[in-house]
C-alpha cells in the first residue's frame, strides 16, 4: 500500500512540475520579413507587422526602434533587434549600419526578361540618389542552372525555366527583381533576315565559294555571283557566329553577331588570313517574332539620351549609365561607351563609370550604326591620402619634435654655461680692478 501512494506522490510531482516549468502550448516563433537589415547612416526601414509586436535592441546606439516598428540607422556598427509578438512567439533580426550614404532605391531596366539558351544580356540598374557613397550592387539568381548573373550584371542562360534575378545596393531598401524566363522555343525562331556580300582582297565579288555560320547549330550558305547571300533563305536565327570561309584553299574566319532588331547587312572581306567584317543594322523592329516572313511596325528612333548630363564620383566609386532611345517607348539598339580621358573615368561595355584618378572625362555613348550619340560629363574627386601618408606624417611630425626638444635642452645648456662664464668673467676684471691694500 505505501510502495502504491509512494509512486501516485511520484506522479503527481511529475504532473505539477509539467505545468509549473512547461506550459502546454509553447508559442510558435516570430515570422519576420527579414532575418537581417542592411542600412546606411540616417536611413528607415519599417518592419510589416508594426505595432503588432514590441521590439528591444542590444545596442541603442547603432539603431532605435520605434513602438510602430521603424528601425532607423544611427552610428555605423552591428547589433540585434530582438522582436516579440503578443503570444510570446521571438525573432532575432541582424542589422548592420554602414557609413556614409546609401540608396533609398534601386531602379532596374526591366522586371521581365526571355532568353534562349546560351544567350547573354545586361540587366542595367541604378542606384537613387545617383549620389550615393554607398553605390556597389550585387546580383543573385535563384536558380543559376536556368540562368546565371555575374556580377556586373550580365545574364547568361543555360537551359529551359525560370528564374528571378535580384539586383541588390548597399541598403535593404534598394532592391529589385527580374524574372527570366529561358526558351527555346519561340525566341530560338528569331531569324536573321538580312543580306551579306563577300568581295576577295580586291574588293571584287566572291562568287559561288562555300560560307558557313558557326554557332550552336553551323548554317551553310554559297554566294550568288555577286557575292552576295541571304541569311533568311538559310533561316539563320540572331545570335554570334564565327564566319568561315574556305576560299583558294585557305581558311579565312571572324565573328558577327546578328541582333533581335529586325533586317542587318554586313559586308565580308577577305585580307590576309583573316575576314574584316562590316555589320550595319539597316532597320530596327520593335519586338522580336518568331516567323521570318513576320515583320513588326517599327518605330523610328530619333534620338539617343541619357538621365543624367553630369555626374561626380569619387575614385573606385562605380555609376551606371542608363540611355534610352527616343521617341519614348523605342527599343533601345545596342550601344557602345567610350571615355575621353581613361586615366581620370573609364565605363564598362554595360555602361558601368568607373572614377580612376582626380579630373573630368567625358562619357560618350553611341549607337551601333553611328546615327546617335549622347554624351556625360565624369568629375571625379581627388584620392585622399591614405592611412599610411598620415602614419608616415605623424612618424615625421614626432621626428621633428625630438630633434627640436634636444636642440632647445642643448642650446639652454650651452646659454647657461655662457651666462656662467661671463659672470666669472666679470667677477675676476672686478677683483683686478680694487686689489686689496
């Protein structure tokens, strides 16, 4: 009977101390929006749930948090912002401060964006301010085996699927996403539907020599007696080829890239043992369309524009151009860059201005065919000197003051010992004077 009522007291501590120490229902954690906040100096990030949970942070000084949930950046550091929901349910969200500036929003060329298999393309972003210190983006893909992203943008595409693409600055608050989409199918139908001629180091037709297009599937193609040929009777789809020609036995090769923008003619060379190719893009459609025969109403491009005529930068500070074509709404042909003076700004085939040395540049940028041209004007702030230019000028600051300590200890040394021997000096032309009687 004991041994029985011992072990019912057993149970009954058991069954007391459960609900004492562990309640019955745990409450389940804090969901948050983000795990982790990136911010700059005097920027606000408002937290969705709001006054719905309380906030506590480990170090006031980094960041506040008020009762409505919007964190702000004080000093740069790091520090935890421990969030609570009225259930008793935790999360722990990390923030880090940076110095100086930073952008309060990320602009991006375009929130959708198809490929085809093996083809490349820049996604342009810009930070807003354009003055932000804190300027640098990163780019993620969620799923790098449909399509990778470098980090200067560039999108390569892989296989069939989608994607997203985000496009990060150095602040929670900017950040965008594209979504990829990688076919091929119907973008992989976009044909080449232009002409070409092939001429001999003479500048004389090559008539019936044999021409083949080298990519991810070859097209071969023999010239007309004038030279010439057509790439839609080929069915040639836009990408980038290598150009080979077996012509009096010798092979003569070069690359061309037959764009998405309706009809192109180029003309083929033969010099040496090379091809010098020259590729005009002669009409621009606007959109792409999977039949050859299919032509869009183009639109006429008459101009070319930049957001900004004037930026400044600091050295190692990056800015990304973004032109646009005019009439507004006009595909934008491709383009390309160039600096006046490389040595004060140099820019990237994408567009990105890069601040070398002190100085002023100019940005120049230009269609593909000549036509249209729009220009921006680079200032880029002198490099300040470094840690080791001060640390060298303290080191001879310090120098300079012992040798100045030394030389006044020496020289009150020697006007004492000069002070002194005048004064014995006086005293002994005294006694020569009145000599005793």
């Amino acid at each position: 009977m004991k041994k029985r009522f011992g072990c019912l007291l057993v149970l009954m501590a058991v069954f007391i101390g459960e609900l004492l120490f562990f309640p019955a229902g745990q409450a389940e954690a804090v969901v948050l929006e983000r795990n982790e906040l990136l911010l700059c100096q005097g920027q606000s990030y408002q937290f969705v749930h709001g006054a719905q949970y309380s906030y506590t942070v480990d170090d006031a000084s980094v960041v506040t948090v008020s009762e409505q949930g919007v964190v702000t950046a004080g000093v740069p550091g790091s520090t935890v912002i421990e969030v609570i929901d009225g259930s008793g349910g935790r999360a722990e969200c990390q923030v880090t401060v940076l110095s100086g500036t930073g952008p309060n929003s990320l602009m991006i060329e375009t929130d959708n964006m198809v490929l085809k298999p093996g083809e490349e393309r820049y996604l342009y972003t810009q930070v807003i301010p354009d003055n932000a210190q804190n300027n640098r983006i990163t780019f993620e893909s969620s799923d790098p085996g449909v399509a990778s992203v470098n980090n200067l943008g560039l999108i390569t595409a892989h296989r069939e699927g989608v994607t997203t693409v985000t496009a990060r600055g150095q602040s929670s608050l900017a950040e965008k996403s594209c979504v990829v989409t990688v076919s091929a199918g119907g973008v992989q139908a976009v044909y080449a539907s232009g002409t070409g001629k092939l001429l001999d180091e003479d500048g004389l037709p090559a008539g019936g020599v044999p021409v083949i297009l080298q990519g991810e599937q070859n097209y071969s193609l023999t010239t007309e007696t004038d030279g010439s040929f057509s790439l839609a009777d080929a069915q040639v789809p836009v990408g980038a080829y290598v150009f080979v020609v077996e012509w009096n036995s010798r092979r003569y090769t070069g690359k061309v890239v037959f764009q998405a923008r309706g009809e192109t003619s180029f003309t083929a060379k033969l010099s040496g043992n090379t091809i010098q190719i020259d590729y005009h893009e002669v009409q621009e459609t606007v959109g792409a369309t999977a039949d050859p025969q299919e032509n869009s109403t183009s639109r006429e491009m008459t101009g070319l524009v930049l957001p900004v005529e004037n930026i400044m930068i600091d050295p190692d500070e990056t800015y990304q151009l973004l032109p646009s074509a005019l009439p507004e709404g006009t595909a934008l042909p491709a383009v390309l860059y160039q600096s006046s003076d490389e040595q004060v700004a140099s820019v990237r085939p994408n567009g990105a201005v890069l601040g070398v040395n002190g100085g002023t540049a100019t940005i120049t940028v230009t269609t593909g065919d000549g036509r249209f041209t729009a220009a921006c004007t680079v200032k880029v702030s002198e490099r300040e000197s470094n840690e080791y230019s001060w640390l060298i000028i303290a080191a001879e600051g310090a120098v300079l003051a012992v040798v100045l300590i030394l030389f006044t200890v020496v020289y009150r040394h020697f006007i004492k010992q000069k002070i002194k021997w005048e004064l014995r000096q006086f005293k002994s032309d005294s006694v020569n004077k009145n000599p005793k009687d």
